[in-house]
C-alpha cells in the first residue's frame, strides 16, 4: 500500500515538475519508473528548426518517426511548440519559399508516412506524400505531426516558422476546421484550447506574415485561448478599406462561441481588423491588443474599435489597449496630427469590466484639455483597476496635453466623484514609458508641460481615498507582454512602484 501512495505521489505531483533531462534520467532506471514517467517526457514538445543549418537531419522528421513507429505517443503530447532559429525576416509582405529538410533513407518509414496521410483522410493524398518524400517540405511534415497529436490541447507557432512558405499547415487547418459531422476523416483538433504565435525575438508590426493561418484559428472548434503576435492587416492594400467582411479564408465566417481570451500583441492591423474579429467571438472576456501601426496608415480608427468592442461588451471582464505608430514611409511619426478618430470613451455600457488598461489619449481623442468631460462620465461602473497609458503623448497633435492638465483630471475624479460611479475601484495604476530617464524626468517630461509637483499630490490623494497609487515605468520603451504590475519592486528591473 506504501509503495502504491509513494508512486501515486511520483505520477503526479513529482515527475510533472521536473527537467526534460531529468524525466529522461528517470526513464532509464527502471521499468516502473520508465512506465511512469515516459507519458511526462513527451507531454510538453518542442521541435527547433535552425534555419541555417543544412548538415543535419530535422529534428521534425525524426519527431514523426518516433509517433508513427510508436502510435501511442500522440496520447502523450499535450503541448507542442514549432520554433525557428535563424531566420530571416523578408523585406517586404510575404513569405521565402518553404523550408527544406535533410531526408533520413528509410523506406519502411516512408511507407507508414503513407499509411498515415491516407488515415488522416487528407486532400490529394499523393500531393502530401510527395511534398514530404520527394520535395522534403519541412511544413508538410510539419502538418502531419499536428494532425497526428489528437490529444493536443495547446499548439505554438514561432512567427520566425510563418515568414516561409507555409502552405501545408494552412491546407490542413482549412480540412480540420471544415470537415463535416459526417465525414468519415478523422476529426481534428477537438481538445486544441490554446493556440499561440509567438514572437520570442520581440519583431515589431513592420513583420507581415501571410495571414490565413491568424484568421483560420477563430474557427478551431474547441479553442479558449488566441494569443496571436504580429498579426498583419486583412487589406491587400493599407488605404483600401473596402470589403472587410470577405477577409475571413472561407466562405462562412467562424463562430467562435468558446473563445473567452483573446491576445493581439505587435500587431500592424488596424482597427477594422480587431472588429471583424469581435464580431465573431460573442463570449470574449478578455482582450488584450497591442497595436504597432505603420504611419502610412495616417491614424488609427477608434470608432471602429470602439464599434467592434460592442459585440463583447456584456461579457467583457478585462480591456488592455497599446498603440504606438513606426515609420514605414520618410517620416517622424511624432510630427503626425490627427492620429486617431473621435475616441474611445465613455465605456459606461461595458457592466461586467473590471479591469481597463488604455492611453489616456483614446479615452479623450483630439479634444483639448480645456473642453475634457469629467474622467467619471468616461469609465464603467464596476471597474476595479484602472492603468493609465502615456502612449502618443509624445506627439505633436498632443501638445497641448501637459502634466497641470492631466494631474487636473485626475485630482478631480479623486476629489469628488470616483465612490459614486465606480465603488468598486481598488487600484489606480500611471503607465509611463521610460527611456533610461530618471523617474522624476519622466513624470515631467510626460506631456511635455513645466514640472508638476501634482503628481504627489493625487498619490497622496488616492492613499487617503483607500485607493492604491502605483507608478509602472516600462524599461527602456516599450515592452511588449510586460503585464503584471503587481510584482514587488525589489529586485524587479525596469518597474517602480509608489505604495
């Protein structure tokens, strides 16, 4: 009985924590251990392509040969991450032909690869047996280890994997989601809730992969969770702002009924795409977008925003909202007016958000300080925390937007009205950027107005309401996924926090 509780205590609260190397030392002890612990070794895959290297055999092909030799690993694989090492980001829209592997001679592997294709029911079966066989597209093999892992509830791309050719995953994402109740294929990604491109080497919205495979997500059956980097525009054209409605990749726009978190981070899309996606994912609770806007793009279009949040807006719990611009025409984009349509407030009709991390800019568009609403007719009523972003105060259109003006607002909301309309606020967070400057310039510099010693007094303030004041510096510009600004301030770099 001892030793069953001591290996029910192995299974599930050990093994589960320790290294890859680790479970792998395990394995080789003995064979109740190996029986053990072999499901933990192959629950989180990463397979790493290195671009560069042409030498060796793809640790992808190798990955497929140990699913098909032993069909019982797909049960394992709950997790699976497609990396790129090395890889070059093309100079203008698009995508390098497909990526190539070093093929391992074997032929009764080539023949379960074609057992395996035929299983799957894909399209034109000899097309994907030559892809792998004889093209050696990387992506084809690719595709087939995802359609093998039927039991994969979380898949990562690397943006890096999307700037080629891609073509094979984005055919088999259009089968799976497509398929018919009836079909006699097997159906795919049925426990897939969580799907991520991921942005490890930090790109900017100047990167435009192609965007079928972003757009094809929302129609995954069961998925929870998009987590979506550098998510390009659907126009073919920046100043096109026609059709938008015929972006999605097949005839029918998704349904996405079971996403409830929704992440769009270095994003170039503009807000026309944000509410084509809205639209369709009517039990959003959280939205994250973080939007790198190209300046030939001009401005960015806050009452489509605006009108695309309508659609979640009774189940809306928490709203965090980035925009910076970057130069991809001969310009400063600081000296660019009129960045932004009307604005984003008032969000009195969102009554289920607590959390609403937003610029101040879009909260007031373009209306100078002198003719601002008060900052209580702008927010929700059951909001619980409020993050104040300095985002474009940088610009030229805003310089009238200095720190009197601002502190202004936010001392009169304070002052008088915050209990009334939102009771249920807790903490009040300043998000400034901070470029190497000690905090005291930063807190001057933002809207470039003369020195305000007004800023103690709302920390003051807010002390004395109940309320807790945090200023949140973001290290050297920003920083994208950056998101807690609960963290301690000892030993955290690149955050300041005032309790």
């Amino acid at each position: 009985m001892a030793l069953v509780h001591t290996l029910s205590i192995l299974k599930y609260q050990i093994i589960p924590q320790l290294s890859s190397q680790d479970k792998s030392s395990l394995c080789q002890t003995c064979k109740g251990l190996y029986a053990a612990t072999v499901p933990f070794l192959y629950h989180d895959v990463t397979i790493t392509h290195d671009i560069k290297e042409t030498k060796k055999p793809s640790s992808v092909h190798s990955l497929l040969r140990a699913i098909l030799n032993r069909p019982g690993l797909v049960h394992d694989i709950k997790s699976l991450h497609i990396r790129a090492l090395n890889y070059v980001v093309p100079r203008f829209c698009g995508y390098y032909e497909p990526l190539t592997y070093i093929p391992i001679k074997d032929e009764q592997l080539r023949r379960l690869i074609t057992r395996a294709i035929k299983k799957l029911g894909l399209p034109s079966p000899k097309e994907w047996e030559a892809a792998v066989s004889k093209d050696r597209h990387l992506d084809a093999v690719v595709a087939i280890i995802v359609a093998l892992c039927t039991e994969l509830q979380s898949l990562t791309i690397d943006v890096g994997y999307l700037v080629y050719d891609h073509k094979w995953l984005v055919d088999l994402f259009k089968h799976g989601v497509s398929a018919s109740k009836g079909s006699k294929s097997p159906a795919l990604f049925q426990s897939l809730t969580h799907f991520t491109i991921s942005n490890p080497d930090d790109e900017g919205g100047h990167v435009q992969p192609p965007k079928d495979i972003y757009l094809l997500s929302f129609y995954l059956p069961k998925i929870k969770t998009l987590s979506l980097r550098c998510l390009p525009s659907h126009r073919t054209n920046r100043r096109d702002r026609t059709n938008k409605y015929h972006a999605w990749p097949l005839p029918d726009a998704p349904k996405a009924t079971s996403l409830s978190s929704l992440e769009v981070v270095n994003s170039s899309a503009n807000a026309d795409t944000m509410s084509m996606m809205l639209e369709q994912t009517p039990n959003l609770k959280s939205l994250l977008y973080a939007c790198d806007l190209p300046s030939s793009e001009f401005r960015f279009e806050l009452v489509e925003f605006r009108a695309g949040l309508q659609h979640v807006r009774h189940t809306l719990s928490r709203l965090s909202f980035e925009l910076e611009f970057f130069a991809d025409e001969a310009l400063d984009v600081t000296s660019m007016n009129d960045v932004l349509t009307a604005n984003l407030a008032p969000l009195g009709d969102f009554p289920t958000l607590h959390e609403l991390e937003v610029p101040l800019t879009t909260l007031y568009g373009h209306t100078p300080p002198k003719d601002w609403p008060p900052l209580s007719t702008l927010l929700p009523s059951e909001l619980r925390r409020l993050v104040i972003r300095d985002d474009l105060l940088d610009y030229d259109t805003f310089y009238r937007w200095n720190g009197h003006a601002i502190t202004g607002a936010l001392l009169q909301f304070f002052n008088d009205t915050w209990k009334a309309v939102t009771p249920h606020l807790e903490e009040v967070v300043l998000n400034v950027k901070c470029f190497s400057w000690p905090l005291e310039d930063v807190m001057e510099e933002l809207g470039r107005g003369p020195r305000c010693d007004a800023w103690e007094d709302v920390e003051q303030l807010c002390k004395k309401q109940g309320l807790r004041w945090v200023v949140r510096q973001e290290d050297g510009g920003y920083r994208r996924g950056g998101r807690d600004s609960t963290e301690s301030d000892t030993g955290v770099t690149g955050w300041m926090m005032f309790d």
